[in-house]
C-alpha cells in the first residue's frame, strides 16, 4: 500500500453534514487510489466501472459506509 494519507488532516470531524459527505467521497477516492496507485491504470479501469450499474452501487455503498463513521465520529452533528 501506498503511503497516501487515508484520512484528510487526520480527522473525522466536519462542521456540517455536506462537509461529511464531502470527505466521505473523498476517502472513498483516496482508498481506490492507495489500492491502486498506478494513475494510468485507473484511466484504463474508469470506463469499465462507468458502465456498470453494480459496480456503482458497491461505490456509493462503500461512500455511505465512510459517511456513517463520518456521522458517528461527529455524533451526527449534535453539541457535545
């Protein structure tokens, strides 16, 4: 595995819900990326994905995954 920085600064907290989604998308990304760190073959896997409806289902279930840790870690966004 890459060295790739799998959590962006180090931690889970976001002010606002979009705000975790966002990092929610962008681990999932950087996950890909740190399985596959060969940028040319992602180009090359791209359109195979694209394409396929299960495999963008597993996406965005791999997404809602991280997004629910983002939740939990951020007690759903309610004052501690």
């Amino acid at each position: 595995m890459s060295d790739a920085t799998l959590v962006p600064n180090n931690s889970l907290m976001t002010a606002t819900p979009q705000e975790g989604r966002e990092l929610a998308i962008k681990m999932a990304r950087l996950v890909i990326k740190a399985t596959q760190p060969d940028s040319a073959v992602r180009e090359q896997l791209r359109p195979v994905y694209a394409e396929d409806a299960g495999m963008l289902l597993q996406v965005a279930q791999i997404v809602a995954t991280e997004y629910a840790t983002i939740a939990a870690a951020n007690h759903y966004w309610r004052a501690v």
